[in-house]
C-alpha cells in the first residue's frame, strides 16, 4: 500500500518542477544548422547532395537553394569546387554529450570510412568519428548496412554577440585563413575567434563554426530568452499550466496505482497456484512428469527476496547491469556461491513473467537456459537465470571487437539451437512455440555451447495439436514467417525462424537489410536475398558472394551450400513443407560430421590455420 501523503508528494513535486528547470548537460538554443559542403565531381549536383544529406529540413534539392542565393545563381548548372551551406537539424546527440544530427548512409560499393569522410561528407564529420559510432573494422564494413554519419554544429551565444542565431559548420581547406573567413562572411575576426576558442584558421583542416544567413540571404538572430522575464502574462500562464498539469498528473497517478493493485493481487494469485503445483525452494529432489517420449524434470524453483537481489547487485547499479531486453534490464549477479543473470521487469510485464516461469520451471534442456529462480516486489518482477558469460550470437557475428567464429563453430551452434527447439516442440508434455527465435536470443557460453533464451512470448499446445489461434502479434521483424500475420501460430514459425538464423550464420548480416542508392534505400529480408542467390544457374558461385567475409576461405562451400538449403527448406512460405526440428537435427548432424572431416584435411593443408583452433 502507498503511504497516504505519497500522492500530495507527488503532485507538489510535479508543481515544484514547473517552475524549475533542470540544466541539461546540452544547452540547446537552436533548432538548425548549415553545413558547408565542398561540392566535387564525385558529388555531382543539388539532387545528389541532397539525398546524402536527407533530414527533416532537406527532402529535395529545391530546400539547399534559398540558402545559396549569394553563390548559387542557376540551380541546373553549380561548377565544382563550390561550397553549398545545406541546412540540417541541430539537436541534442550522444545523450545529450554534443549538439549535433546522426545522418544515415546506406553503405555502397568500395566505400571506406576515408572516402565516407573526405568525399561523401566533404570532412563534416571523420573516419575516427565513423568507426567509433558504427564499431565495424575498416578493413570490414559489410556490405548492406547503413552506417551513422553524425555532423556536429553550434548555436548562438549571447555572451558573445545576439545578432547571430545561425552557424555553419565549416571544415577549413588550405585556402582558408582567418582574414579570409571574416571577408567571406562579413563578421569581425575576433569575432571568430571567441566563437571558436584554440581554433587554428590555417591550419587547412578540421572545423568550425561560422555566423551564417538564413533563407534568401536575411541574417538569423538569436532569439528572445524569457530567462528572468517578469510580468503577470508568463504568471498566469505558468499557474494555468500548473493547475491543468497537475490535475491530470494526480489522476493518471490515480489510476495507475489502482491498476497496479489490482495487477499484483491477479498474479499473486497465479503465483499461489503455481507454487501449490510445483512447491518453492531449494531442498528436495525434483519432481517427474513420464511422457510417451522423455522423462522431464520439475524443479522446485528458488523464491528469493528482493533484499538477496538489491544486496547481490550492489542496488542493481549500473556497473553490474549486462544487457537491456524487450521486457527489461539484466543485471549481474552472485548468489548463494552461483554466478546468475537476473531479469527485471516491470510489473506490467505479468503475462511475459509467468510464461517464462512456466516454462523454464518444467523444461530443462543443456541448450536451453537454465532457470534458478523468481522474485515478485509490488511494482517489480525478477527472474533468475544461470549466468552465460559469453555473450549472444548476434554479438558474435557482428561485434568487430570479437573474434570471428570458425565455420565449424557456427555449425556446432546450429546444432545446439536446433536442439533446444527439438526438445520444446517434440520432447514436453505440451508443445511449447517459442515466438521470437532470433540470434540475439541464443546465448553463447565460454566453450560455445549454444542455449535458447528467452521463453516471454512463448505459447503452449496440447499434444497432437498443428497451430492455435492468437490475436497478439509478438515477436521481430525478419524472423517472423507470412502466416504469422493472420494469427496462426504453430511450432512451424520456430522453424521459420530458425532458419533465418542459419543465414545468419553463414553471412554475419542482420535479418534486414537496407540497400539501394542514398537517399532512395529500402529494406529486404536475409531470406530474400539468399532466394535470389540459391536460385541461380550456379547457386554455390552466388552463395559464395552471401559467405561472411571475416572467414575468408576457411570454409567448405559444399557445406555451406547444404547448410543454405536446409535454411531454405526451413524458411518456406507454407508452413507444412517445412521440416520439423527432428529432421533439421538429424541434417545438421550429418553435415557436423562432414565439417569434421574438413577440418582434419584442412589443418594437415593449413599449419597456420592448425594454430589458430588450437589457440596459439
């Protein structure tokens, strides 16, 4: 129960913050910037500028125009070698660390993050700056990905003068000098100066930042701050704000806490049910449920405290916080002489809580994650699992500070994933669907055993059932089959996804895919792209093009041609020609013994490849 004087707290404090800000670590007194963009001949012309440096306050070549009037005189002839001010939105960035916009850039043919730098972007922004913000290794951008392109600007400051508003963000050429620079733009050196404190103007690189003119050529001033302002206007209309804020405030607070109540009665009761079901605790062995096909063990799971957890989290701080999932933050922990990964999850987050608990608590497999235990704190929800310590597949695929992972690794977590979802949908009591198969649920451990994670949309069915009607479509985009969409769900859009994943696996691209020209990008599935290529005349030479690049030659395309089509099979559009995870298991187990036979030819061939999976 809420203390009595909770809400009036409340409501003063939210009154109290009407009438106070709090100082951003960015100060923003602008909503647009220009930016000076160095026009060449691999550039082109307004049209192509224009979708390179696409925003909210750019969609056609029309917008540069009214802010070139001095320099640009006949929009269908602009000679090289001419500098164009092109508006983009200056805003808050980095959370809030600089003043900038993060621009998208599909990747294209022979790019580099020099050539992105010095060429596409003209030196708004540098390679430093790209490879930072995109993580990917120079000398491996994949191919169809778009890369973030942040360009910084400045705004006004009215310590130094009121009369300028706008700023350019300039990168300096050799030819540039302050004295230049002043004459260009018709404002003071020192002026300059103070606006760029330690700037070197002939230096001949770098940027900075430079008064300029708004639309048709009319000066931009700062604009009136009500900073100090008094007056019975900004009163009123600060009380009337007050009063109307305030009581929708208390009434939403109202509500929620209300609904709140009645969320964890409902699911204390559900708890209740459970427990009396499967007992709670730690001591005693595990009770059995014989089923025509395997024996499966049900744990008593370990209710704990929510002091135990605030204490093995250090108050769940930040330090120990691990990872941040669709339903909530996943923090480190050690309890009771067991490293554990512990969810929390809001208590809205009932339905996904119970599910997983369900779930875990009478399913145990070595490729499924492990569940420890459950804590249930009025406005939060936890649950326990075993810590795996090294990270999930999407990260291992497409983070460049890990390792690349040898091609019969991939092949082993294959297996590993397929089993688990073998053993959910043909060795349980109930046929559990699991939802959301992805890579980022299938998690990793030190010696690269694949586990299944994450049971929050999972579904059950009563045995001999094909699919169950639902109206709630959950699950991520490019992992979700074509029947999904009319609410048929069946343990057949596992293997759809699954299938996804084994594409992955072989190309270390995400799901979808963004490809095409700047400016005029769209979207395809991994699916998509991987149809195309399996069928062509020569599919092995085509699949060859999909192989991540980061394996090089170290791998047996006959296998992955087989491992492909078995993805295909699995990714059909009707749901009934597709194989079940039975049958999956049983094909990646024959090709798992092939790529053994490939890995002995190949470390006899290969000395520096025999060092490399021995770990020299």
């Amino acid at each position: 129960m809420v203390p009595r004087f909770g809400l009036p707290l409340l409501c003063f404090l939210l009154l109290f913050s009407l009438f106070f800000n709090v100082e951003s670590k960015c100060e923003k007194r602008c909503d647009l910037a220009l930016a000076s963009y160095y026009l060449s001949d691999q550039i082109g012309d307004l049209t192509n500028l224009s979708k390179i440096m696409q925003s909210p306050v750019l969609q056609k070549p029309e917008d540069i125009l009214s802010y070139n009037k001095d320099t640009i005189t006949n929009k269908d002839y602009i000679p090289t070698n001419t500098r164009v001010n092109v508006p983009f939105p200056c805003d808050c960035i980095d959370e809030g660390a600089n003043l900038g916009y993060v621009f998208k850039y599909p990747i294209q043919k022979a790019d580099t993050y020099t050539k992105i730098a010095n060429q596409t972007y003209s030196n708004l922004t540098t390679d430093s700056s790209l490879q930072s913000r995109n993580g990917y290794s120079p000398n491996n951008i994949p191919d169809y990905v778009t890369l973030d392109v942040a360009v910084n600007c400045r705004c006004g400051d009215s310590h130094i003068s009121k009369e300028y508003g706008l700023f350019i963000t300039y990168p300096l050429r050799a030819e540039d000098s302050l004295d230049s620079l002043a004459n260009q733009t018709k404002v003071d050196p020192e002026l300059l100066r103070r606006y760029n404190p330690g700037a070197d103007f002939n230096k001949g690189s770098g940027l900075v930042y430079l008064p300029g003119k708004g639309q048709n050529g009319v000066e931009v001033p700062m604009p009136p701050s009500t900073k100090g302002l008094k007056g019975g206007a900004i009163a009123g209309i600060s009380a009337g704000a007050a009063v109307l804020v305030l009581l929708s405030a208390c009434m939403c607070v109202l509500y929620y806490q209300k609904k709140k109540e009645e969320e964890v009665k409902l699911l204390s009761g559900e708890l209740a049910v459970y427990s009396s079901q499967h007992g709670k605790g730690s001591n005693g062995p595990p009770a059995s449920v014989n089923t025509s096909n395997t024996t499966t063990s049900v744990d008593k799971s370990v209710e704990f405290s929510y002091e135990e957890l605030a204490q093995a989290t250090n108050n769940f701080c930040i330090a120990n916080k691990i990872g941040q999932g669709g339903f909530g933050a996943v923090y480190y922990a050690e309890l009771r002489g067991e490293k554990a990964a512990i969810k929390m999850m809001e208590s809205q987050k009932s339905k996904e809580f119970l599910a997983e608990l369900k779930v875990l608590t009478r399913v145990h497999h070595l490729n499924l994650v492990r569940l420890i235990g459950y804590c249930v704190k009025k406005d939060s929800l936890f649950l326990v699992y075993e810590y795996i310590d090294n990270g999930d597949l999407s990260q291992h695929l497409r983070d460049s500070g890990r390792e690349t992972l040898p091609w019969s690794t991939r092949l082993q977590i294959a297996l590993d994933s397929a089993r688990g979802l073998e053993y959910i949908h043909e060795h349980t009591w109930h046929v559990y669907i699991h939802r959301d198969i992805k890579s980022a649920n299938i998690l990793i451990d030190r010696n690269f055993c694949a586990k299944v994670a994450d049971f929050g949309l999972t579904k059950l069915t009563e045995v001999g059932s094909s699919s169950i009607p639902t109206a709630n479509i959950a699950g991520t985009f490019g992992y979700m089959p074509p029947e999904y969409a009319y609410g048929s769900v069946s343990p057949k859009i596992d293997v759809y996804a699954f299938g996804v994943v084994l594409y992955e696996l072989i190309s270390a691209k995400e799901a979808v895919l963004r490809v095409g020209e700047v400016g005029s990008a769209t979207t395809i599935g991994l699916v998509s792209l991987f149809d195309e290529a399996l069928e062509q005349p020569n599919p092995k030479e085509h699949l060859q093009k999909l192989v991540d690049p980061m394996l090089g030659d170290q791998y047996p395309i006959d296998l992955v041609y087989k491992m492909a089509q078995i993805a295909k099979m699995c990714t059909e559009t009707t749901p009934e020609r597709r194989p079940s995870m039975r049958s999956i298991v049983v094909s990646l187990m024959t090709l798992s013994s092939s790529s053994v036979e490939w890995d002995i030819a190949s470390l006899q061939k290969n000395p520096t490849l025999a060092n490399m999976m021995s770990g020299k």
